[in-house]
C-alpha cells in the first residue's frame, strides 16, 4: 500500500511538472516575435539594460509571474496613399498609390517597433502613410507633370530614399512602393496628351488602312493563288482526259491498225512477187523474142549489104568495060587521022556513049535495088532502121524530155509498155519506108521521082546517033 501512495505520488508529481512546464515554455511562430520583459538581458546590437528580451522562431521559458510575454507581428502591413500635391509648374495633382511594409527581421528593428507600435499596432499604417504623405508632397513639389508621367521610377526611388531614415527608425522595412495613378482635376495631362493622342489616332489609322490594304492585297493574290490553283488543276484534269481519250482511241484502233498493217505487209510482199514476175517475164522476154530477133535481122542486113556491094561491083566494072571500049574506039578514030570534024564527031560519039554506058550502069543499079526489094522488103527496111535506129530512139525519148517525175505502174510490164510507146513513137519513119516500098515495087518509077536514099533518078540518056562523013 505504501509503494502504491508513493507511485500515485509521483505520477502527480510528474503531472504537476508537466504542466508547470507547459505554462512556463513560449514558442514563437515565423511571423512573430516574442517580447520577453520583467529581467535584464544582453543582446548583440542592442544596449545594455534594455528591459526586455526578444525570441524569434523558437521557444524558451518564461517565468510566470515575474517575466511578461508579449507577441510582435512581423506580417506584412499596407497603406493606401491618396495625397494632394502641387508640381513645381504649379499645377494640382492627386497622387494615389500603394506602401507594403513590415517589421524587420533584425533585433534592432523588432527592438524599435516594440518601442513604437507594440500596444498600437493597428495604427502603424496609418503611421506610415502620414510619413509617405509628407515626402511625396515634397518630392512632387520639385518635378513637372511631365517629369512625373514619363519617370514614374524616379518618384519612386525618391520617395523611398527620403522615407529610409525615418522608416528604419520606426523599424520598418518598404518592401514595396506603386504609384497607381496621377489624377489631374484641371485637365493639363489630357491637354498634353491630346497631340500625341491625335497622333496616336492617326498613326492608328494609318496602321489600319495600310493593314487593311496588306489584308486586301493578300486576299487578291490568295484569290490568284486559288485561280491559278484552280486552272492548273483543270489544265491537269484536261491533260489526263485527253491522255485517257487518247489511250482509249489506240485501244479502239488497234485492231484496225493491226489488221491494216496485216494487209500493208501482205500488198508488200504481194509488189515483191510481182516484181520478181515482171522481171522473169522480162528476161523471158529478152531471151525468147528479142535475141532471135535481133540475130535474125542482123543475119539479113548482112546478106542484103552482100548483095548489094555485089551488084554495085558488077555495075561499075561494066561501066568501066564500056568506057574502055568507047576510049579505044576514039583512039583508033584518030589515029586513021580523019579529019578535024571525023575526030570531033568520034570525041562526041565516045562522049555519047560514056554517058549512055554510065547511065545504063546506074539503071541496073537502080534496077538490083528494086529487085532486092522486090525480093526482101523487110530486110531492107531492117537495115535502113537499124542505121537510123539511135535518130529513131532519139526522137521517141523527146517525149519525155520535160518530165520531172514518172510514177510507173505494173512493175516490169509498165516499163516495157513505155519503151514500146516511145520506140513507137519514134519509129513513124518505119511506116514511111514502108511507103516508099510500096510505090517502088514492079513498075519503072517517074523521071524525076525520088529513090530510096532521097536523090532525084538520072533523067534517061538516048544515045546520040553519029552522022556520016558528009557533014
């Protein structure tokens, strides 16, 4: 029973401490300081002797009774500015604007505020915006609205620089200073504003026609752009219908152009056959009509040219005869040494008879013509065309003489039908010839008719009868 009063009495013993130590243990919170007083205490920066103790972010013991516990805040505070400045060109403003501020974090500051404000913390904004007040109509007082409006920075800056001392002496720190607004009840700053404002204006009406020329511009080359889009697009569409109409065209005549080229190549082969025909037949030709042919009419012109060579000869050597015989007849008449008119008369006579002799040689001649012709017309003629046959040629190929292009038909036998209509028409003298014969054949010719070679017939010569010696 004892041990269990003596546990029951420490328990409450603990308790008790317990609890006196709670009343006696303070912590500050990170926005507050607490102001220990009721002892002396040294801290560094502070005097000696101070009165009072400060405690910041941690916690310690306060002895209840004999020490006071009192809280700082070392949140931030605002004031609203709201003064009535004059500028140095004389002309009213209202200034309004903003001051955030707060204690310092330092002991110095906590030490100062504690002094100031910690029964009267409610009123430190107050505090703060006569100070502010005070500067900023001293500061406006020594600029322009111009300076003002367009260096709100150095208004700042100044008001801040001339508020330190006093704000570090209160223990407070600015952390931040706006001027909001610069409120002009006489209307200066609208009047110095209206130039650039109507400038303003107009650069902005500029700006604006010439955006709304750009946007108009672009517009127009984003329409040329789709146009031009759009044709190329049509011109494509176009190119690949007329490739698909142009394919289709092939497809539908190819069969055609199949058989067709079928048929060209069979009417080729049918022009090489043809032509190898005609060719045949030509060679036929040459060797089945023309070399007999021409072996035969050689073989004749050569017998006529015998024959006629041969009747010449036999001609003149009997002329020759006779006119030997009339020579030694005129000779034997002078030697009997007839008289002048007996020799003259025989001289005749010989004469007479040359002529007769000569001109009986030329009948016969004349008469073996006939007769060969009689005999053998066609050889003749042949002959005389084959003499003649290069003029005869010649003049069939006249025809042709100014033709630039001939188109022959038939292959071989188209050839071989022009050559006969130009043999044909240059043989007309073979009809001619063949005339002549006709009105030579039996029956003397007229005097003066003409022979065969073109020259006039020797008019008959009668014979001269020599008289008697009476003359």
């Amino acid at each position: 029973m004892g041990i269990g009063i003596l546990a029951g009495g420490v328990v409450v013993a603990v308790l008790a401490l317990i609890a006196l130590f709670k009343l006696m243990w303070r912590v500050a919170e990170p926005n507050e300081a607490l102001i220990i007083s009721g002892s002396n205490h040294k801290m560094e920066g502070l005097g000696e002797g101070m009165g009072f103790r400060i405690v910041t972010g941690r916690g310690t013991l306060v002895l209840p009774g004999v020490q006071a516990v009192r809280k700082l805040s070392l949140d931030l505070n605002e004031t609203q500015l709201q003064v009535e400045c004059v500028t140095h060109q004389g002309i009213p403003l209202k200034v309004r604007g903003v001051v955030i501020f707060k204690v310092g974090d330092d002991f110095v500051s906590i030490a100062n505020a504690a002094r100031r404000f910690l029964d009267q913390q409610k009123l430190m904004s107050e505090r703060v915006h006569i100070v502010f007040a005070g500067h900023l109509r001293a500061i406006v007082g020594g600029l322009t609205v111009e300076d003002m409006i367009r260096d709100r920075e150095k208004l700042t800056g100044q008001a801040r620089s001339a508020c330190g001392t006093e704000m570090e002496k209160l223990g407070l720190i600015v952390d931040s200073l706006q001027i909001h607004e610069i409120e002009d009840p006489t209307g200066y700053i609208k009047n110095l504003a209206a130039p650039h404002a109507a400038a303003v204006q107009r650069d902005a009406r500029i700006a604006q026609a010439e955006a709304n020329r750009r946007a108009t511009e672009a517009e127009q080359q984003a329409a040329a752009r789709m146009s031009e889009a759009t044709r190329d697009s049509e011109i494509l569409q176009a190119g690949y219908q007329a490739e698909r109409d142009q394919a289709s065209a092939k497809a539908r005549q190819a069969g055609p152009l199949a058989e067709a080229g079928a048929r060209q190549e069979v009417v080729v082969q049918e022009t090489g056959v043809a032509e190898l025909e005609a060719h045949r037949k030509e060679q036929q030709l040459q060797a089945d009509v023309r070399k007999p042919a021409d072996a035969q009419a050689y073989e004749t012109r050569t017998r006529a040219e015998a024959e006629r060579d041969a009747r010449i000869s036999a001609a003149q050597a009997e002329a020759k005869e006779t006119e030997l015989a009339s020579a030694a007849r005129a000779t034997a008449t002078r030697l009997t040494g007839e008289a002048e008119a007996a020799a003259q008369q025989a001289r005749g006579l010989a004469v007479a008879e040359a002529t007769r002799a000569k001109g009986l040689a030329e009948a016969e001649s004349i008469a073996a013509r006939a007769a060969a012709l009689a005999e053998n017309q066609e050889a003749v003629v042949a002959q005389q065309l084959a003499e003649k046959w290069p003029e005869i040629v010649e003049a069939g190929a006249s025809a042709f003489g100014n033709v630039d292009q001939m188109v022959l038909l038939n292959g071989a036998d188209g050839m071989a039908e022009m050559f006969a209509k130009a043999l044909t028409m240059g043989g007309t003298g073979l009809g001619l010839a063949r005339q002549l014969l006709t009105n030579m054949s039996p029956g003397a010719p007229a005097a003066g008719a003409p022979s065969l070679n073109g020259a006039a017939a020797p008019p008959r010569t009668e014979p001269v009868p020599v008289g008697d010696d009476r003359e």
